[in-house]
C-alpha cells in the first residue's frame, strides 16, 4: 500500500462519481486525514480560549460569567463579557456541570431524550457507548474533536477532527463504529444541536439503539469521556500543540493507538482498554 501522503494526494474533493467518504474507503484513510484547514480567530481569542481549555479541564463547574471573572480578575485580561460568552459558548462548546444561564447550546426546537445510565451497572461491551465533542487548541487556529468510547472497557471504538461541528459528521463517526465494532445497546450524549438534531436520533433509533442524554448542563453525566478529554489534553496536546490539520491527525493517531493498547486505566483494575473490550466480546460470544 502506498504511504499515507501519498494516498492523501489522491483524495478529489470535487469527484463527479465518488464522494469523500467513499475515496477515504478505498484509499483506506480515516476522513479525519481530509480535515487539514484549523479554525481562524484573533490572536487574543485564540489565547483566551486556550486559556479557558485548560482551566476548564480542573474547574468544569465554571460557566462563561466566572471565566470572564477569572480571566479580567486574576489573569488580568480586559475583555467583555459578550466576548467571552461567544467563545466560551458557542466556539468552544463548553458548559458548567451546574444548571445555569447559558450552559448548555441546544436548538429548542429538538427533541431531547431521558438519561437512562443513572443507577445502571455497565457490565459488558457495547452495551453502553458516549460520545462527545471537544475543542482542540493548536499552535496557529483550533479544530474540533470527536469520540466514542466503550464505558464498560474505555477502549476508544472511533474518533474524528473537523475545523466545524455538525451533525452530520457526528452520525458518520458513529456509522463508522458501527460498522468496524457492532452495535450498541444504548448510546449516550450531550443535549448539544449535533446529537439532538434528526439527522443523529433518527440514525440512532433506526439501528434499535436506545438514546440517552445528559441533564441539561451536567457534564458530569458524561464522566467517562469528559476523563478522555483530559487524558488527551494532558498526556498529547497541551505538551506539544500542532502546527496544523495533518500534524493533528498524526498527534491524534499515535495518542489513541497508546490510550487503546498500552494505557492502564485504574478505573478498570489497571487493566488496558483494549484488552478488556476484546476479552469481554470473546467471552460473550
């Protein structure tokens, strides 16, 4: 097989018969490859909202009012709170853990489902995956990340970036891990726009997965995969921010391939996720 750059070369955004999905089979590259242009903001928004990242990380009970305290207060920056709401908010796709003004961004207009994990004991694999959407901040711009993981073993089934969320790209990641791992029994999400949107539900329902979303706000419902976006914060992209959309990719690529196959998790007995969802499915079957 020819090597990855040079099969990137050959993908035709504008192919008259094969669309980018289908090139991204037949080349065999993941369609994060094809995501190479990172978001553009100021200077100072980029700075501020890499700031407000990581702080979120150790303090996700703070909303976009007490980023703006926080950041005029003790970092000493002489922003308005509008400022900080857009990028908190709407760019970033952050919200406090708490219920409170402006922490969730869903359209009013979907349906948003009952949370169906409080009090259920996840025993197996795929009987419960969570997905989710995160900012991912880089040396020049931000792009967005995308991830399902197993809850039962933390073994991360599959995993986008993107320069935009929408919902259509959420529903091919998730088509994707369908397709390589098996079909769940419930899959878990915020109630942001991307997952209440028809676009996702209705792929949802239609492969006789139960949905369930998280309380307005809490974060904290979606625990396991909010860990997952520290790990990879921590452990890969605050240590060394890529330079650009392919950089990314790679960065990504060789993260989860450690996270999946070498990382012990101690709150699945220091075992590796890897191991645990193949073990579990074996004994299953």
């Amino acid at each position: 097989m020819k090597p990855l750059e040079e099969r990137r070369t050959m993908i035709c955004k504008g192919h008259s018969k094969l669309s980018l999905q289908q090139q991204c089979k037949l080349l065999h590259i993941h369609r994060s490859g094809i995501y190479y242009r990172p978001r553009g903001e100021s200077k100072l928004n980029l700075e501020l909202m890499r700031l407000m990242d990581e702080h979120y990380t150790h303090h996700p009970f703070k909303g976009a009012r007490r980023m703006h305290t926080w950041l005029t207060l003790d970092k000493g920056y002489k922003v308005n709170k509008k400022r900080i709401e857009r990028l908190y908010s709407r760019i970033m796709g952050l919200r406090a853990i708490m219920p409170g003004k402006h922490t969730s961004r869903r359209n009013k207009e979907h349906k948003v489902y009952p949370y169906l994990l409080r009090n259920l004991t996840v025993d197996r694999p795929n009987q419960v995956w969570a997905i989710d959407i995160t900012y991912i901040p880089m040396r020049k711009g931000f792009m967005y990340l995308v991830a399902i993981i197993d809850l039962h073993s933390r073994y991360v089934l599959n995993w986008s970036v993107s320069n935009s969320m929408d919902a259509q790209w959420c529903k091919e990641t998730l088509e994707e891990a369908i397709e390589i791992h098996g079909t769940p029994e419930i899959i878990n999400t915020d109630q942001g726009s991307q997952f209440t949107s028809e676009i996702f539900t209705h792929r949802v329902l239609s492969k006789n997965i139960k949905l369930s979303m998280d309380g307005k706000g809490r974060a904290i419902d979606n625990v396991f995969i909010e860990r997952l976006w520290r790990s990879v914060k921590y452990e890969s992209i605050y240590l060394n921010p890529p330079e650009s959309g392919v950089d990314l990719y790679q960065q990504l690529n060789t993260y989860f391939k450690f996270y999946n196959h070498q990382r012990r998790h101690q709150g699945i007995e220091n075992e590796i996720p890897y191991n645990r969802y193949l073990n579990q499915k074996r004994k299953a079957a």
